[in-house]
C-alpha cells in the first residue's frame, strides 16, 4: 500500500515534467519520420507556417505568401535550403491550384522553377477557431482552439520552425513543447487595454457600486487573466515581427521585453511596383469612390454607405459612382455582405454602387487605375494594405483618423498632403467633396504624385529585405 502511495505521489510531482517530455520526444520522432518519408535532408531546415485560412484573400493571407516568396528568393541567392509546411484547413486541393489562386490574387509566383519546396499540411480542426463555438469568453475559447488545432499541425508534421502568421498566441505553447523555434508576425494583439470596461469614479460610493457590478468584476478579472496568458505565451517567442507603429506600441506594453529580443518592425507587402509603371497622363480618372476591403463588420462599410449617401444629396455629385471591392469566403463574410447591400438598397443607391467580389489581381489594378477617390473606414485599423495600393495607384485615399493610416501611412514630413483623414460620415462627406469640387487640377496633381512616392516605402521588396533581415 505504501509503494502504490508514493508511486502516486511520484507521478503527481514528475507529471509537470514527463508529459512537455515526452511531446518533446514524439516531435522530434516525427520530424524524423516525416523527413525520411518526404525524403528532406537533415541540411534543409524545414519552416512551417500556421495560417489555416491560407486560402483567404485578405491581407494577412498576402503577408504569408509574400514571406514565403522572400525566403524563396533568398535561399537561391544565398544558397540556402528550406522546405516550407503550410497549415492549412477547408477542403483539400492540389498545390499547383492552390498556388496558382495565389498569383491570381496577389501577383505572387510561387510556382516557378527555383521556388522552395512547398508542403500543404491538411488539418481538420480549423472549425476550432470559429467564435460562435464559444458564446461565452470567445476569446479564451477560440485561443484554446487555436492551441488544439496547432497540436493536431504538429503531430501531422513537426517542424523546426513554428511560424505563426495569424496572431494565435496559443498556438506557441505546443510548438515550443514539439521542440521547434518560434517565429512570429503579430497584425494585432488578440486583447488589449481598449477591451477593458471603463471605471471612472468620484468617490467611495462610487467605487462601492462599480463592485457591486459583478459582471464588469469578472470581465476585469476575465481580461486580466487572459493577458497574464498572453505575456506568458509571447515568452516564448524568439522572433517577433509586427505589422505598424500601432501594434507595435501596444505589443510592446503586452509583451514587456527588454534586452533578449526586441520587437521588430515590418510593414506587410503592398503591390506597388504595377501601378508605377501607369503614367498619370495616360489615363482617365473617373467619378468614381473606391474601397479596397475584406468584407467584415469591423471593416465599417455602414459608414462608408452614409457618407457616400451625404455626399449624393448634394448638388452636382448625382453622377458620382461606388466600387466595393474585397474578399468574401466564409459564410459569415457573406451574410454581412447580403446586409451591406440591403443598406445600400435602404439608402437609394441601389443604381450608384457596384460591387466587385473576389476580383482577380488584374481587375483590381483595372479599377483602382480608373477611380479618383479611395475610401477606407476601419476603426484603428492595424495597418491597411489597401490603403497603401490605392495610394500606389494615385487613387486619393480618405481613411480613419486611427490606428495605422494615422501613425504608419498617412505620416509624412511633407506640406503637400498624402490623402485625407476623417472620424465621422459628415467628414468622410466634406473629404469627398473637396477632391471632386474644390481642389484644383494642379493640387490633386501633386497630392497623387505625393502619396505614390509614400506608397513606395511600403513596397513588396521592402518586406522582403526586412523580413529576412528580422
């Protein structure tokens, strides 16, 4: 009886440590297995990247792809040798398919003769990450998901390094268990200080009723928790990249680091060098508005809807015209869109927008080349691709006064202004109204000329060089 008791109490305390152990010992076992299997030399350093919607084409996607491509093209340079995974969920296809999809969308060849090695690694728990399974604390539910499903990745195929391109911090636990480096490019942080109820109190009663409130108590302690986690996760980080300035400052405050690795600062991929090579002066701009996003509440296309509607009911603007252009995939995506377009038919501008979805990359350019007015409304919005290649393309872009357009894009030592920033649809509608009415020929000249050169620091072979170099 009393072996059986310390037996128990044995395995009680060595628990902590056998079970990391031994996921470390089956990680390294199937690296081995696997390699032998694809036939991988032991020379080549096989990357995995965990992005399980891959197939999307918003630009989370085009950071992953455009990676890809940048350590391809350095591996030929340099003469490296890499072998890239690629977790990715949703119904199984061939890799040339799924590849050529991606030159389609973004202008990335991945299918040429030097390109690295590419593996999709099929998974089957992607559901995991969708936040209707958890309708309560989503986001410590879809955080564990992402854990699961990134064990079930690395039991398929264990890599040496665990790159993570959709900011599921969760997912790193596992990895570093397997063995395997980790590598990450945040596009935002997963919570932050804005998530937090706000507490504002004159005086001991005050305070007194705020606590009488337990379900703000326990959202404060629910939150407070989930960033503890989150610090704990980012720990085991040794290479983190982030996407702006407004990441970057509230990753920093997450992920409190100082002197073992520093967070690095790497703009994603904008598609600049096709709209450079169109001349201004052979082309003609239309009245046409423009917005260039995936179709998704938090991109704010409701806002859009009423400043373009203001904008209508003026005098002189009836011949104004709308794209909406972006990605739909899910069917979430696509509710959201059946509900935009029904607002639209609310408004009365049934006849004057035109929606354009999952648009080729060539038809994109097309369009973008034709419109004289780029509109883009997310609320601190991380970065904003679009943005960026509506600006490459001369189109004059009016976005939201936060987030990256503000700090990263917008930015600009420059008295000729790059484009315009508004909070509300009345100043989305006076912006409008302004490029169309007000500025002459010679300034929207120079302000197109403007943002085309600040489009530039933003180009896909500057993401190449600094994401290599990070």
């Amino acid at each position: 009886m009393g072996l059986i008791i310390s037996y128990s109490i044995a395995n009680c305390l060595l628990a902590p440590f056998t079970v990391p152990l031994t996921f470390t010992i089956f990680g390294y076992i199937t690296r081995f297995l696997i390699r032998r299997k694809l036939k991988i030399s032991y020379s080549t350093t096989v990357i995995g990247f965990f992005h399980p919607h891959c197939d999307d084409g918003g630009g989370g996607e085009k950071v992953l792809w455009r990676a890809i491509y940048a350590l391809s093209e350095y591996a030929v340079k340099k003469g490296e040798k890499f072998h890239v995974l690629v977790y990715r969920g949703g119904k199984a296809q061939p890799n040339t398919e799924i590849l050529s999809k991606v030159n389609e969308n973004f202008g990335i060849d991945l299918i040429k003769e030097k390109s690295v090695p590419i593996t999709f690694v099929q998974v089957r728990l992607r559901f995991l990450l969708n936040q209707k399974c958890y309708p309560i604390g989503t986001i410590f539910g879809q955080s564990i998901g992402a854990m699961l499903l990134a064990c079930e990745c690395l039991m398929r195929f264990s890599p040496d390094i665990f790159f993570d391109t959709t900011g599921w911090a969760y997912t790193y636990l596992p990895a570093k268990i397997m063995g395997c480096t980790v590598g990450a490019y945040v596009h935002y942080p997963t919570v932050s200080s804005e998530m937090f109820p706000k507490f504002k109190f004159k005086n001991i009663f005050e305070i007194l009723k705020i606590f009488s409130s337990v379900k703000k108590v326990m959202k404060v302690i629910y939150y407070r928790l989930f960033i503890i986690s989150y610090f704990l996760m980012g720990c085991l980080v040794r290479v983190a990249m982030v996407n702006s300035e407004w990441t970057k400052f509230h990753m920093k405050r997450l992920w409190r680091y100082k002197g073992m690795w520093s967070i690095k600062l790497v703009h994603p991929p904008c598609s600049t060098k096709a709209f450079k090579e169109i001349r201004e002066e052979n082309i003609s701009r239309e009245k046409i508005v423009i917005s260039l996003s995936k179709f998704r509440p938090e991109k704010n296309h409701l806002l859009q809807l009423k400043a373009f509607a203001r904008l209508k009911q003026q005098s002189g603007f009836e011949d104004v015209r709308m794209i909406l252009a972006g990605g739909c995939t899910n069917t979430s995506e696509k509710k959201y869109l059946e509900e935009i377009k029904r607002i639209a038919v609310q408004q009365g501008l049934a006849n004057s927008i035109e929606f354009l979805i999952n648009a080729p990359h060539e038809k994109l350019m097309n369009q973008l080349t034709k419109a004289s007015v780029g509109i883009h409304t997310m609320i601190c919005e991380h970065f904003g691709i679009g943005i960026v290649e509506m600006m490459a393309a001369g189109v004059i872009v009016i976005a939201h006064n936060s987030g990256g357009p503000a700090l990263d894009i917008m930015k600009t030592k420059s008295k000729i202004p790059v484009g315009y920033l508004a909070y509300d649809e009345e100043e989305y509608s006076n912006c409008m109204k302004k490029i169309f009415n007000e500025l002459s020929d010679s300034d929207i000249n120079k302000i197109r000329k403007a943002s085309r050169e600040t489009a530039d620091r933003f180009k896909d072979e500057e993401f190449d060089r600094n994401f290599i170099k990070a």
